[in-house]
C-alpha cells in the first residue's frame, strides 16, 4: 500500500476550522506528491485565533481566495485511496478530517492510519521528547515547524528512517515489525454536537 502523510492547521480552537492541508504520498520508493493548500474555513467555523497564527502564520487574508473543504477534498480524495495514512499525534488530525467532512457533509471511505509519534518513541527512545521538531532536527532535515508542508514530509521522514532501520519497505510489513496496529477513520469521533447548516454552495 502507498503512505500518506498529512497534516493540518486550524483557524481556531474548533478542529472544523482547517486552515491549511499539508499531504505527502510515498509509492513505489519515491516521494510522488508533496503539496501544502489552504482552505477557506466553514463561516460557522472562520474565525482566526492570535495564538494560532502566531504559530503558523496564516492569517484571513490568506485564505479568504482560497477553496472551501469540499473542493479540496475532491482534489486530494485520490491520494487517500489505497493508502495508510499517517500523522504526527495523528489523533488531532484525524479529528480535524472527520470534523469538516461532517460540517459539509462529506462521506469518506474507511482507511487505516498510524501515529508517528509512537513509531518515532520505538525507534528513538533516547530523543529528550518525540515532538516533531525534536525529531526532525535529529534526522536533520530542512524543517518549518507547523507550515503543513513541511510537517507532513517530516511525518514521511520518520517513516523512511523506520524503514531503514528495519530494513523493510513496505508500510503492512513495517508495522507488523514493530508491533504497531493500525486505527481506522471509521472510529474517529467527531467533537462538533451540532452540525451547521450545510451549505449548497459548499461555502
């Protein structure tokens, strides 16, 4: 199966206030897509907080041209078939995917993932924590902290030094390997009690 890494960044607080998607696809041995879009956030959901654009500097103004979710979900759908997803903390981000697929309706298919974070405590159990800046900056690579881009290519890293390690380079085999079990989109919860109106024109 291919590997997909992803990350988001949110407006707010709300994890159905993605501001930003980072997505990084490994087939075959190589790096195919590598792609950081942002989102326009749900009107219900717009609002930017200080403290999240201190930390990823994306501001309104930013994305006030950008797509709505919708339409970037049906530009990035293809790269989730056939995948094991990944992500740093991966529950955060799986929160924030289920989240805006119910604010706008969306049905995704059911896929597998896993979290970064502990495949990175099984290999590097001597790093001081298993944030991924700390990762990133052991593996030494060209990092921007919280640009959604970069993020998921450092997710990706991680799972390329895994594969080095063990030697394995398929993403079924290397989890097998290290004892890691899979979680499924399927079994997310999703946070928001009250779904908003949806909107025809998707926002």
């Amino acid at each position: 199966m291919r590997v997909l890494a992803i990350d988001f960044e949110t407006a707010n607080s709300s994890p159905a206030s993605a501001c930003s998607i980072g997505l990084s696809l490994f087939e075959d041995g190589e790096l195919t897509v590598s792609r950081e879009i942002l989102i326009r956030p749900h009107p219900r959901f717009s609002s930017f907080n200080y403290f999240n654009i201190q930390i990823h500097h994306i501001t309104p103004e930013m994305v006030a041209d950008a797509e709505s979710w919708p339409y970037v979900f049906n530009d990035i759908y293809r790269y989730f078939e056939d995948s094991v997803v990944i992500a740093h903390n991966a529950a955060f981000d799986l929160t924030v995917l289920r989240s805006m697929n119910t604010v706008y309706g969306i049905e995704m298919e059911d896929f597998p993932y896993l979290d970064t974070v502990a495949l990175s405590r099984r290999i590097y159990p001597f790093l001081a924590n298993h944030k991924l800046n700390t990762v990133a900056e052991y593996l030494n690579l060209d990092f921007n902290h919280h640009q959604a881009g970069s993020d998921a290519l450092a997710c990706l890293a991680i799972v390329e030094s895994a594969m080095d390690v063990y030697g394995v380079y398929e993403i079924e085999e290397l989890a097998e390997v290290m004892h890691l079990h899979y979680h499924y989109y399927a079994d997310v919860a999703c946070p928001l009690t009250k779904k908003p109106r949806r909107y025809d024109n998707w926002g």
